[in-house]
C-alpha cells in the first residue's frame, strides 16, 4: 500500500515535470487511444498475411509462420527485398485495418487526454504504425478527427521507416512546426520509446502490467503510466471531473450538464 502510493506521487511528479517541457502530444494509436484489434484478433490478421506469402509461393520459416503480430510479418517480408510481394502483403494489411477499426475498443481515458491536450492548448498527433487510412477511420467514428492533427501512418510497402525510425515522430514535429525536443511521445511499446530516444523527444509510456512498467523503466523512458487518466489529469486536471461528469449526465437525462462531446473543435 505504502509502495502504490509512492508510486501514484512518482507518477504525477514525473509526469508535472515532463508536461512542463513540452508543447505537443504525440500519440500511439493503437494502445494509448484504442484497442485496434479488439474485434478482429492481430493474430489472426498475421495468420491471414503469412497466407498471402503462401500464395504467391513465397517460403515462409515456422517462426513467421506462428508470428502474432502482423506488423512484424509485413516487417520481416519488406527485410526479404522483393518489393512487389511487400505490396501485396501492404495492401492485405491496410484492408485488414481497416476492417480492425470498425469493432476498435476505445482505452479508457484515451478520449480524455486528447480533449485535456486541447484544452492545455496542445496540438495532438498521431503518430502510428498502422496505416493512416484505418487511425483517420477510427479517430472520425468517435468524433475526434477534428482534435487529432496531423495523422501519421505507416508508410507504404516501406516497413524499414516504421517506428523505431524516428522518421514517422521527426515527420509530426515538423508538421507541427515543433523543435523535436518540445514534444512528447505516448506510446505502448519499446519501439515507441526506441523511435522516441531516436529523434530526440521525451517519451512517456502506457502500460498495464507491472512487469513491463520494470522494463519501460530500464529502457529509458521518461515516464511510465498505468492509465490515460493519470496524463488527462496532468494535461488538464479539469477534464477528468468533465468525465464524470458526463457519466452523471449518461444518469440524469433530465439535466443539463456539459459533456466532452459538446466541446468545439480546435478553431472554433
């Protein structure tokens, strides 16, 4: 108990600290704003791609053949060097995103951070590995596409300039018109804390499980989180208290209240 508490003050300090250097959130997609592939499984999604392979007679190694992930399938064919097999397999991917997105679960409090980095006047970005087409889809279905700019996404049948390259995070920066080291990046993975380190931003970590928070930790993270919400609070501690209220509202038909969706797009 002594320790969680510990943690949770930790948490804030680091987190106070990494917001007060920043002017720009980047995001990780899948993870820290949703759940891409809660509908349609990412290994069955790799399972379909190594098919692909199979069909155009490509010679897959068992270990590629039980991949689980999908971006490590297209990875590991762009590595082979036959451009035109990449493409097949990069377009098999992007469908499949696509498809992925319409069943997507939203991350608790991910909603949250984007409209708390708006209201702390910060632009938010995405920055991801998957296609850009599938985190457009997902971010207009759950009316923040207006919130959420610019889009980042893999590049095409190139899997070498995914993230860890720092190219996709050094690509938002100067959309943004941001020196690199004035953004943060929030992510779920170790190549986002790589793909961070690399072009020279803070890197801030969402993470369940405890044992890989140890491991983001050693990997040089500049931040390491449990939850969304604790960086909705930092960014903007009013939002959080917004939340709830909106689930008062969701209770309380007959009174007014206003909720996050009711927020105006940046600009307006």
């Amino acid at each position: 108990m002594v320790h969680d508490r510990l943690s949770v003050r930790r948490t804030r300090a680091d987190l106070n600290r990494l917001l007060g250097k920043v002017g720009a959130v980047l995001l990780d997609v899948d993870g820290p704003v949703c759940n891409s592939f809660a509908g349609y499984p990412a290994p069955q999604i790799a399972a379909e791609l190594v098919d692909v392979l199979r069909r155009r007679s490509v010679d897959v190694p068992p270990d590629l053949a039980s991949e689980p992930d999908p971006l490590e399938v297209l990875r590991r064919t762009g590595a082979a060097g036959d451009y035109g097999v990449t493409r097949v397999v990069e377009d098999a991917l992007c469908e499949a995103e696509r498809r992925a997105v319409e069943t997507a679960a939203p991350t608790p409090y991910g909603r949250e951070v984007i409209v708390a980095a708006r209201q702390a006047g910060m632009p938010a970005a995405a920055v991801s590995n998957n296609s850009a087409d599938a985190v457009t889809a997902y971010l207009a279905a759950h009316r923040l596409a207006e919130h959420v700019s610019p889009v980042i996404g893999r590049a095409y049948a190139d899997p070498a300039r995914m993230k860890p390259n720092p190219e996709p995070i050094l690509q938002a920066a100067r959309t943004l018109e941001i020196p690199p080291r004035l953004c943060v990046l929030v992510g779920d993975s170790l190549s986002d804390i790589e793909g961070a380190q690399a072009a020279g931003i803070l890197g801030n970590r969402i993470r369940e499980s405890r044992a890989k928070i140890a491991t983001f930790q050693f990997a040089g993270a500049d931040a390491v989180i449990t939850s969304m919400g604790d960086l909705a609070q930092a960014l903007h501690p009013d939002c959080l208290r917004r939340s709830s209220a909106c689930k008062w509202r969701s209770e309380n038909p007959s009174r007014k209240l206003q909720t996050l969706e009711s927020y105006p797009p940046p600009g307006a």
